[in-house]
C-alpha cells in the first residue's frame, strides 16, 4: 500500500516539475525543475526494483544539470537564476503539439492489449539487465565515462578563456563591460 501511494506521490511530481519547467522564467529554474521531475521518475524506476535503471536514471539527471549550470555560467557569461527567458516558443502550435502527443500515447495505453509475462524474472533482475544493456563491455563503459567528463572540463578550461569576472570585476558591477573591441584589446 506504501509503495502504491508513494508511486502516485512521485508521478504527481514528476508532472507538475515537468510543467513547471515552461512556467518558470528563468533557464536555472527550469533546469532545477526539470531534474526534479527526472529524479521523481528514477525514484519511481526504483519503486520498480529496477535499481539499476533507476540510480543511473538519477545520476545522470544530476550531473546533466550540473554540466548544464557550468555551461550557461562559463559560456553564456550569465547567473542562471537571474537571467529571464521563456522555455516555450509559439505557444499556439506547441499547444496543439502537445495535446496531439498527449492524446495519441493515452489512446496507445488505453488501446493496445499490454503483454503478459512469460516464465519468470532471474534471481538477480539488476545484474541480468545490466549484462543485458551492457555486456561483458561495463567495465569499459565505466572508464569511457571517465573520460568523457574530463573532456568536458578540459573543454570548458580551454575555451573560456575570459570568464564573466574577467569582464565584470570581482563584484560584476563594472559597465560597459571590458570586452575586447574589433581590431584592439579590451578598453
């Protein structure tokens, strides 16, 4: 009964930080919101005892965001949680988008005979699905991992040369910016 309730408490979650996502007006907000609704979604996974599945659901979502944070913050030069934007764009044909999905999945649930089980489960349901996703190449996939977030840093590093203190000061209240002009240096 606890895990019936906490389920729907969790779906209810995951939808309305979904949608808070293109209600909220700013790119942190929705980016927070949106790492909520996916954690609820991984919490659910887990509910499922899908543990694997559900950890890395989770872990990925978190760490997209983090990625995500210091790419507004070092590329865009911004404060994410001040900058004010619009996660949704012609708001009339992504209404009609939307609800065109929305009706075509529910009808998918609702329509189509949902198969039943045939034999039963391994012993060991996380382990068998990893193989299964994986194969004998995790350890690999591990390592690539690594690597792949080293990458990113490395990229960020080298890139972003000057950040938003290089051109704002220490307390980001210098204006204009010291931003270099075509041709020359920075003022």
């Amino acid at each position: 009964m606890i895990t019936h309730v906490a389920f729907w408490a969790l779906a209810v979650v995951a939808v309305l930080a979904g949608a808070a996502v293109f209600i909220v007006d700013s790119m942190a907000r929705a980016s927070y919101a949106l790492a909520v609704s996916f954690i609820a979604v991984g919490l659910q996974v887990l509910l499922m005892q899908q543990n694997y599945v559900g950890v890395v659901t989770i872990l990925m979502m978190v760490m997209e965001m983090a990625v995500m944070a210091v790419y507004m913050v070092m590329f865009m030069g911004m404060n994410p949680a001040l900058m004010p934007m619009s996660m949704v764009h012609d708001n009339r044909h992504a209404l009609a988008v939307s609800i065109g999905v929305f009706v075509l999945l529910a009808a998918g649930v609702l329509l189509v005979p949902w198969p039943t089980r045939r034999g039963t489960p391994p012993v060991g349901v996380t382990q068998a699905l990893g193989e299964e996703l994986m194969g004998p190449k995790m350890l690999a996939m591990a390592g690539v991992g690594a690597v792949m977030a080293a990458t990113i840093v490395a990229g960020v590093v080298l890139a972003a040369h000057r950040t938003r203190y290089d051109r704002f000061g220490d307390d980001l209240r210098r204006r204009p910016a010291d931003d270099p002009q075509p041709g020359g240096v920075g003022r």
